[in-house]
C-alpha cells in the first residue's frame, strides 16, 4: 500500500468515528491558544495560528466563525496543498471593545473530509490607554537605509502616569518616549521609533514593551511592521512543484522583479531534476519570468533545494526553496 492510499485509508475510518475525525486536522496546527495580554485602546493585536498540511490531499478550510465579537476571524490561504501553510488570523478589535475579552474560534474544514478546529484567544484591553495610530507602519525599506516613524501614546486617568523604559526584542528597532503634555488627568507621549540601517531582509513585525509605572499592568505592547527590501525581489517566496510520478516533468514560473531594470546572469541549483530557461532574460528590464521545470527522478519522498538566482546588481543574491513530492503512481 503505498503513502497515498495509506493515508486515504486513514482518513476514511477516521471519518467514520466523529471523536477521531478531527484528530487529523488538529495535527495540522502548531497552537491552538494565544494571549494578547494586556492591549491599549486601538492597539493593532493580531496573530496567525499557522498550520501545515502534511497529508498528500489537499485541504480546504471551508470557514472560520468566533464566539465573541471582540475577535474578529479571517482564513488565509483556504485551499492548502501538500507541505503548504495557512493560517486563521485572529484580529483583537481593541478600537471597539475594553476589559477582559476572550473568544473561541471555529474552524470549519471540509475537505478532503469534513472536521472542526476550535482555537482560543484572549487579552486584556485598557480603556485609558491609547495608541494612534494602531501600531508602527515603516513600510517598504531599502536595505542600509535608516528610517524613524512617530505614534501618539495617551494615558487618561492619572496626571502621575510615566513611561519609564522601552524594551525591545530586536536589536535593529530602538525607541524613546518623548512626554508632550501632563495634567488635567491627562499625559501625552511621542513614541519616537528608529529603525536602523543594519537590519536584515525580510518583513517586520516586532513588538515594543513600554514598561510604565502602573499596578494593573505594567507592559504595554506596540506593534512594529514593514519590510527590508532587497531592491531584487522573488516571488513566490517558495516554489512548491507538486505530488509527481516517477519520470513526470512539471513547469511552474517565477516572478522576480526590481524598481530598476537589471539583468539575470545566471540560476544556480544543485539538483539536475530543476532546470531554468534564461534565454529571453538577457536584456536589463524591471520584471523577469522564469520557467522553471522539474522532472522527477526515482527515489520516492519528498525533494527540497535551494535556488540562487545572479543579477547583475552585485549586492545582493535572491534565493528561494523550491520542492516537490516524488510518490508512486
């Protein structure tokens, strides 16, 4: 019998006994709890519960609903194929909502057979603080370039309220508090937000802990997201082949594109089953398509390498995992 069978055969007697039918998709997910913990008013808190399909059908999240309307619930990617992730964002509506909140999130699948997911979020919102925007935008970034992004900080029920450190878990984001009003009830902050010239590619999404002198809690989160470019960007960030046979050739396309036009020199794999046609990418432009093709080879299991691809930009080298499943027909 081989895996694919095998697994069908699963799935069916899984079916059949409601108790353990959802026991497969709960597998999928890597949590199924989270904690905002303690959100100031309009704070953007979000979270992704990811989950990794790791059957050889695909999955298909039918729909995801939420006990409270504190949360609000959202499906990434609903049709998930084998080694591919999803995710359900949970989004805390803290522009709406005060107190202690928390909400039970039903996800709904129902292929290749029907099952339910319950998820768990909860958190703290404080009514009298209140951060605007919701969280610190830096945007797109070009890499080695430093940039510095401002969001208001309100405390509204005591004239004696001070952020008193900033605490920051990555070492490329730093931040400082600057008071702009006191009294009345009222203090005022400018969270003044840098972010360095050294930080690595890749997206942003970091947290800043103001630590304040207050009882009821004395961390408050501030979200930091945007993104490092490369200026040579790939996409998709990783190139899935499929479930192929023995012999069975596929050809699947690259994006990979710039704000200046550039030229591709050459594609590097060291797997022969991969091939890259580059003959139409010689002359510089912003947007270049690359065919790439696989061709199973006869060991069964799953193939992973990586793909390096060289402009004539010099600084920088994209790369990106290209895989695929090699099984019996």
């Amino acid at each position: 019998m081989n895996r694919k069978i095998g697994l069908l055969v699963t799935l069916t007697v899984l079916s059949a006994c409601p108790l353990f039918a959802q026991e497969w998709a709960k597998k999928m997910f890597k949590d199924a709890e989270h904690d905002f913990g303690t959100c100031a008013r309009n704070a953007r808190a979000e979270y992704e519960f990811v989950f990794d399909n790791i059957y050889m059908e695909d999955v298909h999240v039918a729909g995801v609903r939420t006990s409270c309307g504190c949360t609000t619930p959202s499906v990434i990617n609903p049709i998930i194929k084998t080694y591919e992730k999803g995710a359900i964002l949970a989004h805390l509506n803290t522009d709406r909502f005060s107190g202690q909140r928390g909400a039970t999130l039903t996800v709904t699948i129902d292929k290749p057979f029907y099952a339910v997911v319950q998820l768990h979020v909860k958190g703290y919102i404080r009514s009298d603080v209140d951060v605007k925007p919701g969280s610190v935008q830096m945007g797109e970034v070009d890499q080695g370039t430093p940039v510095e992004q401002n969001v208001s900080v309100n405390f509204g029920s005591s004239s004696e309220w001070r952020i008193v450190d900033i605490k920051s878990a990555n070492p490329h984001i730093k931040a400082q508090a600057v008071e702009t009003g006191r009294g009345n009830g009222q203090v005022n902050y400018d969270l003044k937000v840098h972010l360095d010239q050294n930080a690595p590619l890749g997206y942003i999404n970091d947290y800043l802990m103001l630590v304040i002198n207050d009882e009821r809690g004395t961390q408050i989160p501030v979200l930091v997201e945007g993104r490092v470019d490369a200026g040579i960007t790939v996409s998709p960030s990783a190139l899935f082949m499929g479930v192929l046979q023995p012999g069975q050739k596929v050809t699947k396309q690259l994006i990979v594109k710039s704000k200046k036009p550039f030229k591709i020199l050459a594609i590097n794999c060291d797997e022969k089953s991969f091939e890259f046609d580059t003959s139409a990418e010689q002359t510089p432009k912003t947007l270049h398509l690359i065919p790439v093709t696989f061709i199973a080879g006869a060991d069964m299991g799953k193939v992973v390498k990586l793909i390096k691809i060289e402009t004539d930009q010099g600084k920088y080298t994209p790369e990106l995992s290209a895989y695929a499943v090699v099984a019996n027909p």
